[in-house]
C-alpha cells in the first residue's frame, strides 16, 4: 500500500522539519543552567522573524488559544463597551468573547457580503456609532482558509479609538508579516501549525498601543514596578510571564529552528506553489456532482485550504472514506463553530483538505487518485 498523504494542515503541520526535531532533541539535553541563555537566543530568533525591535512586546506562551485567552481577559474596556469580531472565529477566540458578554460587555458579530467575509461599511457604521473598545478577528477562516481585510480593520478600528487583536494562528508561517509595522494592539499565533513547530509554543505580541489591566496573574504581585492599584490590589499593566505560564523551553527552541527553515529562500514562494496545488485538488472535487465547496473560489483570497461536503453524506463518514484510500484529512466542525453556522453547515460540518509547506507535487498526483477512489461511487462525475 502507498503511503498516506497527510492533508491535515490547517490542523496541525506533520511532518516536522528535521531541523526542528534536532532542535527539540538538543534542547532536551541541555544543561539547565544554560536555558537562560538558550532561552534569549531562541526569544530574539522568533522577534526577528515576525519583525518585534522590542523583545517584551513578544510573550511566548503554551499556544494560541492561551495568547487569545490572556489577551481578552486583560483587555482594559471602560464599563459599557462594545466588542465587535467576525462570524468565522476559532471557538478559542468565542469562547473568553463570551466571558466578556457575562461580565455586561455588549459583543455584536460584523456580517459577511457576497464579496467579503467582514463587511468593512457596516464595521465602519458601528464604529461610528461609539462605544467600541476592542475588535476580534482571526486573519484567516479556520474552515475554509478565506482570507479577512486585517489591514483595513486595524486602520478603521484604529480611526474610531477601538484596539485591535488578531487572532494568527492559520496565516502564520504562511504568510510573513511584520507585527511591529502592522500596528494591530494584540497579536496571537501558535506554532504547531504552519509555523512548523512541536505543540506547546506559541506567542502574544501586545503593542505599546494595547491598553491592558492584567488581573488574570497567578503570581500575588507584580514582578515589575509598571503597576496600578484597583480597589486595593496592585495590577501590573503589561503582561508578563505570571500571566501565561512559564515557556515550554523544548517547543521554543523548534519555534527558533522553524523560523529560520521558514526564512530560507528556497521557501519563499512556499504559499503560491501550495495554492497551485490546492487548485488541482478543488478541480477533482468540482467534478463531482454531489460535492459542494465553501469559501472564496479565488486561490488568492484563501489560504491552501478546501472546505467541502458530499450532500446526503456526512462529513465524517466522507473523512474515513479518504483515509480507507490513503489520504488523512479533517471532518466535522474543525473547532470553529462560529464559522459553520456562518456557512449553513454547523448541525453536519465539512471535510477540510489543506496542504501544507514543502508538500511534493507527486504527493498532490497521488492524492487526487485517492479522492477519486473513494468518491466516485457516491454519485457520477460531472
């Protein structure tokens, strides 16, 4: 039997580099008096690739979903405020939204447009109307990889006095971006997806713009003198690492090595050459007259990703068929709730094809007979 294509991507990346895994092994046998050292070598490694000059702007944490968590629930908001987001958010970034709507923040979600996944007039209206203090968007659908306006949001936020957080996690490693030039308040990424990293890693950038109260500290006091008193108790007004836990010292150095395998020439078109592939594998399912696909149908507006569904099938039922053929793919809600009932699909879900950096043409050759296999007998091709 030929091996398994993995198509899993947007999920999580696998393979790792082989530099990342030396990496890993490496940091496993260092002497921990050396961490420290290891540990600025491989801070200032991540900073340099995501453009930070100022190193504690940049928090590393246990991932994601934790950076998102910890940016919402210290976002300083004055009583009455509205947060605004999108209809294609990670449950990670839902969820603490849905915190903010229990502690009396008003949380309205920016509609899609038949050319658009954020309608940015009707962003503009509500900001407008006052009130806004925080809007939270992911870069990128986690369903269907369609791209968001991050740019123009941050510059109309930013025109109506409301902060920006982005929620990175499927553009990084895809897509370079300086966060220092971006200007957005609050970044969040992982590194376990095209960042190419181990799981257990990942980072908050807080701009110097990012007005925060930090109350979800672990530790009884600060451990710097930049603090605030509320009603007593003594705050910090940056995040630090009493915030997010300690840092994972085995992930960061596969973050460190990932991001310079990620920086070598030879992989700077690496997002064209997978969107190519990507649109041979739309073109196979496109030819089936039972699938149906979501999402932008232009490769430039998405991430190499495929969201589709085989009507009168489940998506689980769809995903073990491919994997019986030899292609591992993602069934079901793919954590994003939010983006389902956006799309009509949350009481079923859809199967997720999305390729991944490095991934070889013979690979994609392979795959597409795999998807033909395992879809042809439940309805005639096109």
């Amino acid at each position: 039997m030929s091996k398994s294509i993995y198509l899993n991507h947007a999920g999580t990346s696998w393979p790792k580099p082989s530099v990342v895994v030396d990496a890993v092994e490496r940091a496993f046998k260092d002497v921990p008096d050396r961490w420290p050292e290891s540990f600025e070598r491989a801070h200032t490694s991540v900073c340099q690739y995501f453009g930070v000059a100022n190193s504690e702007q940049l928090l590393l944490t246990p991932g994601c979903t934790s950076s998102l968590a910890t940016a919402i629930a210290n976002v300083q908001l004055p009583p009455g405020s509205r947060v605004l987001t999108s209809g294609w958010e990670h449950h990670a970034v839902h969820a603490p939204l849905m915190k903010l709507r229990d502690r009396g923040f008003q949380v309205d979600t920016i509609a899609a447009n038949p050319t658009t996944p954020f309608d940015l007039d009707q962003l503009e209206d509500v900001l407008k109307a006052g009130k806004v203090g925080l809007v939270a968007i992911t870069a990128a659908c986690n369903v269907t990889g369609e791209l968001l306006p991050v740019d123009d949001t941050i510059e109309l936020a930013h025109r109506y006095d409301a902060m920006v957080l982005i929620d990175a996690a499927q553009i990084a490693g895809w897509i370079d971006f300086d966060l220092d030039a971006l200007g957005a308040d609050l970044v969040a990424f992982g590194g376990h997806k095209a960042m190419q990293s181990p799981w257990g890693i990942g980072g908050l950038y807080v701009n110097s713009s990012a007005r925060l109260r930090c109350i979800s500290s672990q530790c009884e006091l600060p451990t710097n003198r930049n603090t605030e008193t509320v009603r007593g108790n003594l705050f910090s007004k940056r995040l630090e690492y009493c915030d997010v836990g300690s840092v994972d010292q085995f992930s960061l150095a596969g973050l460190a090595a990932a991001t310079e395998w990620l920086s070598d020439s030879d992989r700077q078109p690496r997002l064209s050459v997978a969107r190519r592939q990507t649109e041979r594998l739309r073109a196979v399912l496109e030819k089936q007259d039972r699938a149906v696909l979501y999402g932008n149908q232009h490769a430039n507006s998405r991430l190499p990703t495929i969201a589709f569904e085989i009507t009168n099938q489940s998506s689980g039922t769809i995903a073990e068929l491919l994997k019986q053929q030899g292609v591992i793919a993602s069934g079901g809600l793919q954590c994003s709730p939010q983006s389902h009932r956006s799309l009509g699909t949350d009481q079923r879900g859809v199967v997720r094809l999305s390729v991944g950096i490095d991934q070889s043409d013979s690979d994609i050759d392979q795959a597409i007979e795999c998807i033909d296999a395992a879809l042809k007998p439940l309805g005639r091709t096109a």
